[in-house]
C-alpha cells in the first residue's frame, strides 16, 4: 500500500500539469482561445521550471488569482471577447476561464513544492 502512495505522490504533479494541457486544448477554437491556450500552458510548465525564484512564482499567482476574480465577477466582461453561445453548466464563458486562472495560481504557489517534495522520495 505504501508503494502505491509513493507511486500516486510522484505521479500527481504530472497529471495536474497534463489537465492544464488538457484546459489549453479546450480553449482553441474559442474566439480568444490563443489567449488562454498560451496562459494554461505556461501555468502549467513553470512550476517545472527550476531557475525561477519561488517568490517570483508567488508574485505571478497572486496576479493571476486577482485577474481571475475580477473575471469570475465579471469586471472584466467590457475587454472581454463577445460570445453568443457562451453558458454552459450554469456557468459563462468569462466565469469558468476565472476558475480556470484561480486553479493556475494554487498550482502555481503548491505545484513547484509538490515538484520538490517528489523528487525527494
């Protein structure tokens, strides 16, 4: 059983960075899609990345944790691309991609630790 905890551990950040792949290959055909496809691949490389300092790290997911509020409130709906057909599961377009930016910067502020903690079992 520990075995496989050992197992799962190492595995977790992979697979967190590969569904930020996954939220990148969901965005391309939206009409900003260019714009989250590069934010989604970059959120989830640069935990992987060792000559960024952690704070510089920190500092990108409080900026990214801020935009994704004002977007999940929708204070950014005015510089926002429109779209007609944009709800979908009780939630907008403008919502789930805020959603999508909080869950980048816990990654971003846990992922480089988890990356760490991996590489010492």
């Amino acid at each position: 059983m520990v075995l496989v905890g050992n197992l799962l551990k190492k595995r977790v950040p992979f697979l967190i960075t590969i569904i930020f792949f996954a939220f990148a290959i969901v965005n391309i055909n939206d009409p900003d899609g260019i714009i989250w496809v590069f934010t989604y691949i970059i959120i989830g490389c640069l935990p992987w990345v060792k000559k960024i300092d952690q704070k510089l790290i920190y500092f990108f997911a409080i900026l990214i944790s801020i935009i994704g509020l004002f977007i999940v409130f929708g204070l950014l709906n005015s510089v926002m691309p429109k779209q007609f057909d944009n709800q979908m599961v009780n939630l907008w377009e403008y919502q789930r991609e805020g959603l999508g930016l909080i869950l980048g910067a816990l990654w971003l502020v846990f992922g480089k630790k988890l990356i760490i903690m991996d590489s010492k079992i």
